[in-house]
C-alpha cells in the first residue's frame, strides 16, 4: 500500500510541475511569434514578469513607495484625515504637524483670546446615537477592536446662523449643518452605498444629499435625509421616453417630502462635458429611475438643449420653480470670468434668479470621465469661490443667491478656507466614498470596484455593510462641523458661517503673507 501511495503522490506532483511547464512552453512560443508586442517577442518569459510588475504598479506605490502627502488625487494622509475621523470619531495628533510649511498656502488668523465652548452658537441637541470603534491593542501584526455605543452632539448651528436657501420661495429650505453630499448617482454608485450615505447623514441631521444627476431611486429616501434632486442635460427622472423636459414627472419629484430642492447641472468639476454610464452599469432599476433603456450605455449632454444663454438658463429656472415652487439653483465650474459676470448682470437686470449656485473646482471627481478634461479645464475652487463670490457682489444680487462649494474639501480647515473666500456651504462627494469604503483603486468607470462602492454588480455589492458604513457617514460629517467650530473660535467667531476674508491669511514662497486672496491674485 506504501508503494502505491508513493506512486500516486509521485504522479501527482509530476502533473503539478507539468502543466505550468506546459503552459510556459505554449505561451513562449505564442510570445514569440506574436506581432504586436516587441518586449514579448524578443524576450517571452522576462517580459511577462515586466507586464505582471506593471499591473500591480499602482498598489505596490500606494502602500509601499508612496510618501505620506504625494500621492494623487488623495495622498495616504488625505486618506487618514477621512478614515480616522470616520471610524473613531477622533481627529487628535501628536507631535506636531506633517504640513510642509515653507510652501505656499493659507491660514486661519487666530486670536488672542479665542471664544469659549459656551460662548460658541451651537445646537448640541437632538444628541445622535452612533457607533464607533475602540482600539484596545495594537501591534504590528495585528490590532484589536471593537465598536461601541456613543452619543455625541450634532454641532448643529444655532438658529440665528442657519442658513436659508430660496428665503422667498413657498417652501425655503433650512440648513442647520454646513457640510452636505455633492452630486453622486444611484447607478454611479451602487444601492447600498447610496443606502448606507442616506442612512449615515440623516442620522446626522441638518445635511442634504445631492442625488446626482441620475435621479431620485428609493435608496436616497432611506434614510429621511434632506435631498437636492440634481437635473442633468439628459433631464433623468424628470424626462419623456424620448428625451424631452416633463412638468409633470417635475411635480411628481416636488411633491416629495424630502426634496428640498432643485439643481440644474451646467457643469462638473472633473466632467465639463456632462455625464457617462457604463452599459454594465444601467441595471434594469438605473434605467427605470432615469426613464432610460437598460444594459445600453447612456451619455448625458455637455449642455442643455432647452436654453443657450444666460437670460435662457434665467426662464427655464423660474419655470421650474414656478413648478415645484421650491428652490431652484444651478452647478457650474468657473473658466471665463467674463461668463460669471454676464450671469451677475443679467440677475440684476432681469430680477430673475437661482436661489444658489454649487460652484466645483477643476479637482473635483468623477465616476468616468476624460484626462483632458479632468487635469486642465475649470478653475481650482480656491480661485473660482471669490470670482463669483466678488461678480454678486458688484452685480447687488450677493444677498439672494447662496454659493456652495465643492472640490476636495475633505477636512475642517479647508472648509473653513473657502468660506472665508466666500461660500455659504460646503458639499464632498469622494470624501463620502471612502466613508463607505472606497480605497480609491480608480476603476468607478467599470463597474469592477473591487469594494462595492462605485458598482451596481451584487456580487461585489456583498463587500459593503451597510450598517457598519453607515455610522462611518455620520461620525464623518459630525466629526467635519466640530471641527468647524474649532476654527471659528480659534479665530474669535461665534460661528464658522461668520468667517470672512479678513480671517485668512495666504503665504506665498517668499514668505511673504498676504491678507486676503483678492491681494494674492493681483501680485
């Protein structure tokens, strides 16, 4: 019986060894009769070891090679500053700072004698129920945790400071939190991030949820949150089969409790040129919501059809506010300065008007879209802010329209800056991926994220808990308006709703420091 044993384990390993032999050989002769790669066919078995070292590049740079703060479009650091507070509701540092301070960049000017806790505008109630983790041990191996119960203050602001978008519409809409969600899509994102973001931030309160230009699904309502229903020029979920505006599907959307309000999508960050969704992704409920044909790629205009100018886009917004009659606002990234103050203009001259304006930096992301577009075209939102900021301003209409903000404003500081520069409201869009679960392998185009975040696939859907996921998005954005508060007071305020231009500082590479970004943009 030994020997037969010893026979049938000989056997086995031989098939072992000889299949991949096999393989090797087939594949070498293959390699070198093959045309279109040179590296394989002059060299078939170092060649295929240099594409495989190629493939894994990214990941072996991103957790291996990569500096802390270099990597792009987040660095590791980016990561943590989202992670951490998500998960431990903890944004404590020890030692000091890893900014590289002789580079150029902004500060929050602070003051001799910053505002007590007690003296801050602050709503620390209804207190929020969330869950976060406890690190008991950690080693270099291993690391044991566990979640815990917590409840916390919602740092909401106080009554005097919320602010009010479309004050003279019939139904206004009351911000309580000044961060909310940017524009992503049930169909750019799969139902149980969209479920797992609507359950974290409505447990937050006083935030909204931009549903994208994808439309409303059932997975935005989940979670009770406030909504900005996103209107495309594809016009998904309020369109005719055939691609036409329809009023009535508009009032159907109005009607919606939790639709607060409207925004005509001009432009994106990342994506001048309008929307893009894989086939793979436009699941028979995607095309549904979008009133679209399943399992076909649908691309979503550069413009709308129905207006091509300012004083058109200004008819079109009253219609549908006249409709829905409530707030109404439009997205745009700022290029030509020339447009912005034409749009001002022509608000003061007609009286007619958005009741906001998102306004996204040329970094800002997207589920799909061209390298030309997303490296080189739109302004960064620390240069678009006060150019539309300052066109209001001189136009009078200031006090009408609320501007918000977007374009990797991921933590407190950075916030703070650009409403300092001017903006009323802050939205984040990747920040509240990674809260979910992104690990940015940058493949949201192909419905292949390896998570379960940027896919409608079930199979790779299984990945997300949405349960766990959804207490990351509360801590996260609560952790966000704490922070807020931090700043505000550290500069003297009451609230980060006053910040102004006077309470930031820029230094340039001669360490030169300039009181405002108005001066900056002049030297």
């Amino acid at each position: 019986m030994a020997d037969i044993a010893s026979v049938i384990l000989l056997i086995i390993v031989l098939i072992i060894l000889f299949i991949p032999a096999v393989f090797m050989l087939f594949g070498f002769f293959v390699d070198r009769n093959q045309k279109r790669h040179a590296v394989l066919r002059n060299y078939p078995l170092i060649g295929r070891v240099r594409y495989f070292l190629e493939s894994i590049g990214p990941e072996l740079r991103q957790y291996l090679f990569t500096e802390d703060e270099t990597g792009k479009p987040f660095s590791r650091k980016d990561y943590q500053d989202i992670v951490i507070p998500a998960k431990y509701k903890n944004r404590l540092l020890g030692f000091g700072s890893k900014r590289d301070f002789d580079q150029p960049g902004y500060y929050i000017k602070n003051t001799m004698f910053p505002k007590l806790e007690n003296e801050l505008s602050i709503e620390h109630q209804p207190s929020v129920k969330t869950k976060v983790y406890h690190i008991e041990k950690e080693n270099l191996f291993s690391r044991k945790e566990h979640r815990k119960g917590k409840k916390v203050s919602p740092y909401l602001l106080g009554e005097k400071n919320e602010v009010v978008i479309g004050e003279k519409t019939n139904h206004p809409f009351h911000v309580k939190g000044l961060v909310g969600m940017s524009g992503m899509s049930y169909g750019a994102l799969g139902d149980r991030a969209i479920t797992a973001l609507s359950i974290g931030l409505g447990r937050a309160g006083g935030t909204w949820m931009n549903t994208g230009e994808g439309g409303i699904s059932d997975y935005h309502l989940k979670g009770n949150v406030d909504l900005i229903m996103q209107i495309g020029p594809a016009l998904y979920g309020v369109r005719t089969k055939n691609g036409e505006m329809s009023w009535e599907e508009l009032k159907k959307k109005a009607s919606v409790e939790q639709v607060k309000a409207f925004e005509l999508k001009l432009a994106q960050g990342a994506k001048t040129r309008g929307g893009h969704l894989e086939a793979a992704k436009v699941t028979e409920e995607v095309a549904r919501n979008r009133n679209i044909e399943p399992f076909q790629e649908s691309d979503s205009p550069n413009r709308f059809r129905e207006f091509n100018d300012v004083y058109g886009m200004l008819d079109f917004i009253e219609k549908i506010r006249d409709v829905a009659e409530k707030p109404v606002g439009i997205k745009i990234v700022v290029g030509q300065e020339n447009d912005v103050q034409e749009l001002a203009n022509a608000m003061k001259e007609t009286g007619k008007k958005p009741d906001f304006i998102s306004v996204d930096g040329g970094e800002g992301g997207t589920g799909a879209t061209y390298q030309e577009l997303t490296d080189s075209v739109g302004l960064p939102i620390k240069s678009a802010i006060p150019i539309l900021h300052q066109a209001l301003i001189q136009a009078g209409v200031r006090e009408d329209v609320k501007i918000i903000a977007s374009g990797k404003l991921f933590t407190p500081d950075r916030i703070a800056f650009v409403l300092a520069l001017g903006a009323d409201l802050v939205q984040l869009a990747r920040a509240f991926m990674i809260t979910t679960g992104c690990i940015m392998a940058q493949v949201c185009h192909t419905n292949h994220c390896p998570v379960g975040v940027a896919t409608t696939n079930p199979k790779l859907q299984q990945a997300l808990n949405i349960e766990e996921k959804s207490y990351r998005v509360t801590n996260y954005v609560i952790s966000i308006r704490e922070g807020l508060y931090n700043l505000s007071a550290a500069a003297g305020l009451e609230s980060p709703t006053q910040l102004k231009e006077k309470h930031v500082a820029y230094k340039d590479l001669y360490d030169v420091v300039y009181e405002n970004h108005l001066m900056t943009n002049q030297k």
